[in-house]
C-alpha cells in the first residue's frame, strides 16, 4: 500500500529541510492514519486527526521492512510532529 501512495501523493504536504531531505505527510482514510515518507523510506501509523493524536508504538518499521530503532523513533515522532504543525495547522500530540 505504501508505495501505491508513494507512487501517487495527491494531495500529500512536501517538505525539504536545510539539509535537503525530503519529506511528505499525508492523512489517509478517515484521519486514523498517517503516511509519513523520510527520502525513500516512508511508513503508515496510527494517528487520530479529529483529537490530534498519534500513537508512538505504531512507528515500527520502514516500508521496506527496515526495523525503527527507539532513537529513530523518536526523531521520526518529532519530525512528524513538527511538519503536521505546518501542514494542518494543529498540534499533534502524544
């Protein structure tokens, strides 16, 4: 499923950072997921857009099987956080 949506991001927020990664952010569904693309990897976690939440345990692994370290975790959780700000304009909370 993550790359069909890799492959057509319509409607997905962009973002490129001062080191020139690229990210996109995308609600899927009926807001209870969240696609969220570092570069080439990109993975879908659970999410609830209408109480702005997002569950750190759903951040396991990389869509293409790479397992997500806690650190990682954590730097994906707060980049996530940081680019839902800009991009829905609420903050997402733990």
């Amino acid at each position: 499923m993550q790359n069909e949506i890799k492959d057509s991001l319509t409607g997905a927020f962009a973002f490129i950072d001062q080191d020139a990664a690229t990210y996109k952010l995308k609600i899927l569904g009926r807001g209870e997921e969240l696609f969220f693309q570092k570069g080439d990897e990109a993975l879908i976690c659970d999410i609830s857009a209408r109480f702005p939440l997002i569950d750190p345990a759903s951040i396991k692994r990389w869509d293409n099987r790479r397992k997500i370290t806690e650190d990682e975790r954590i730097d994906i959780l707060s980049t996530i956080i940081g680019l839902y700000k800009q991009a829905y304009k609420d903050d997402l909370e733990i």
